[in-house]
C-alpha cells in the first residue's frame, strides 16, 4: 500500500504528527509512506526510515497566480497513492491532499477540525475529539485507515523518531542546551530568568537562536555569563544533532523543544499562553506551566504570565533529571 502524509507545518506540529510513523511500519512493514511538506521543514523529516519520500512545495511564499499554478502541476506529479491523509486540517492543506491522486482521502470531520470548511475536500471523514492531547489526535488521524489502536503507554514508550547525519559537535563535554525564543514574545521565558538559571546551575550551557532578535537576546547572555555559549545559527540537520547529545534542554513552547520528545533527550517545557496538552510528559520530558487559564481555541499573545514560573523550580526539576551529573 502507498501512503501520503500532508504536514505542511509547523516545526512542532510535524513533530506531533511523525510519531504515528513507527506504529503504522509496526504493523505493516510493507506499507510505503511518503510525506508532503513545506520546503523548509524537509530536514526535520530527512533521514528517517519509516519513510519512502519526503516531497516539498513552497505554499507559504507564493505572492503570484503563476507561482501558484507551478505548485499545483508539481503536486500533481507526486504520484498515485492508497491512502492520503491531511493532518494538517487546514484549507491550504486539503486543498493539496485532494490534488493528489488516490483513492481515499483522509482528514478531521468538521466537529474536529481547524477549518470547518476544509473537511468538504476529503472523502473519508475522522472524528477525533478536540479535547484529547495533541499527539493522541494526531496518531488517532494518522492510524485510523489502518485500523491501528495505539495507547497512550506505547507512545510514552516510543522510538526515537528525528534521524541525524550531520557531524557537527556542540562539546566534547556534557552540556545544557537553552531554547530561548519562539513565534510570539509572550511565549518567551525571560532572558533575565535565563541568565539566573544558569549561574545556579552552574552547568555547560549552550543557548540556541534563529532570528536576529534571539541572536541579540544569546549575545545579551554570553556578555553575562561564564556558563553560557553561543552556537552558530543551525540547519535542521544540525539542531537534530546536538539535541540528541544534550543531557538536559530547557526552553520555551516552540518546535526545537518538542524535537527533544523525539529524540528521547531530557527537557523543560515552559508554557504560559499555550496549552500543556500540545507535549506528552513522560518521565524525562516535563512540563512547568504559569497560573494562567488557556482557551485552546483563543489563544491570548498578550498573556506574558511565562514570567511567573520560579527559576528555583526549574532548578529542582532539573536536579531531578540530572540526577548524578548535577
């Protein structure tokens, strides 16, 4: 059988979605999957054994009808497949689930799904219930063409699932790794916090960037601190690299703290204005939340409650999951 994936984006929600990979190859060995993604979030899937082919498009910078039509006649020619499920649940993503040539199209019903509209597109409808955690819907939609039940214990027990060939070395040493920024300024930790932690931990830490302000926010940190470096902007391959060999990451809610799930890599989670059900806690991957109340489906970006958590509480969650290294 041929499958195709569509997940376009983001970062951490392709994370949430490639988890269901290793239990449809569980069962069905054989089955060939391919996975639809923007282009640049094809390194996060690069690499991975459980699938045939990683195929791209460019939707998000399209500013011109010609444009457009080129990614429509690129999709086109992915092939003929079984199976194509959106798990993405957006119009822009069914839109592409539906171009592509096959016999059953999967997505959320329109009681379970982002964009009502878009569940008119598939052919095979899911219902998947808005309130379970984010991975645990993402598996249900993903395995259900295959009649496949996963429990929540074997997806606290997973593989590993983020493959990495890249030969760059963070340290020969142990070290911490810092996720300092993500898409809203609400959702950061303060960099104040940051610099406090870690003089207390007084520990290796590497702190991570992608845009120029979280450069300018690294920089800020090695100015004052003997315990913090600086790494070079990363590739996907990379930061799949260096997360695998952290001993601990500690970071905000944004897409390389998730890939530290993936990875089986110790981590932090800090949430203020998102909700806690987009991770799964196990018992080296947890979560410290702010006082504030999230509606799921109206998120507030002026909620900076982030600064609440205590640095003395992700001290003591840390020592617990260092154990001896600390």
């Amino acid at each position: 059988m041929k499958i195709a994936i569509v997940k376009l984006s983001a970062l951490g929600d392709i994370i949430h979605s490639m988890v269901a990979l290793q239990f449809i190859k569980k069962y069905h060995p054989d089955y060939e999957i391919d996975w639809i993604v923007e282009e640049r979030f094809k390194g996060l899937l690069i690499n991975n054994p459980h699938l045939n082919a990683v195929h791209t498009v460019c939707l998000k910078e399209i500013k011109s009808w010609r444009l457009f039509l080129n990614e429509i006649r690129k999709i086109k020619n992915f092939g003929s497949y079984d199976v194509v499920i959106d798990a993405q649940g957006l119009i822009k993503s069914s839109i592409v689930a539906r171009i592509i040539k096959s016999e059953s199209c999967f997505g959320f019903d329109r009681k379970s799904i982002r964009e009502t509209f878009a569940s008119y597109l598939y052919n095979k409808k899911v219902y998947v219930d808005h309130e379970l955690n984010t991975i645990d819907r993402m598996v249900k939609l993903i395995c259900f063409p295959f009649n496949i039940e996963v429990s929540k214990k074997e997806i606290i027990n997973k593989e590993i699932f983020l493959y990495s060939r890249s030969n760059f070395l963070a340290s020969k040493h142990p070290y911490i790794l810092l996720v300092i920024g993500s898409t809203w300024k609400s959702k950061n930790y303060p960099k104040e916090n940051f610099l406090e932690l870690a003089e207390k931990l007084q520990q290796n830490c590497f702190v991570i960037w992608g845009s120029n302000e979280e450069k300018e926010t690294a920089e800020w940190l090695v100015k004052r601190s003997g315990y913090i470096k600086m790494l070079p902007r990363l590739s996907l391959e990379d930061l799949k690299k260096i997360i695998q060999h952290a001993k601990l990451l500690i970071g905000n809610d944004t897409g390389p703290t998730h890939m530290a799930w993936g990875l089986n890599t110790p981590s932090i989670t800090l949430f203020g204005p998102t909700p806690t059900s987009l991770v799964y806690q196990t018992q080296i991957n947890k979560v410290l939340k702010s006082s504030s109340e999230v509606d799921q489906f109206n998120l507030d970006k002026n909620d900076f409650s982030i600064s609440e958590i205590a640095v003395k509480d992700i001290l003591v969650m840390s020592k617990k999951l260092l154990g001896e290294h600390i």
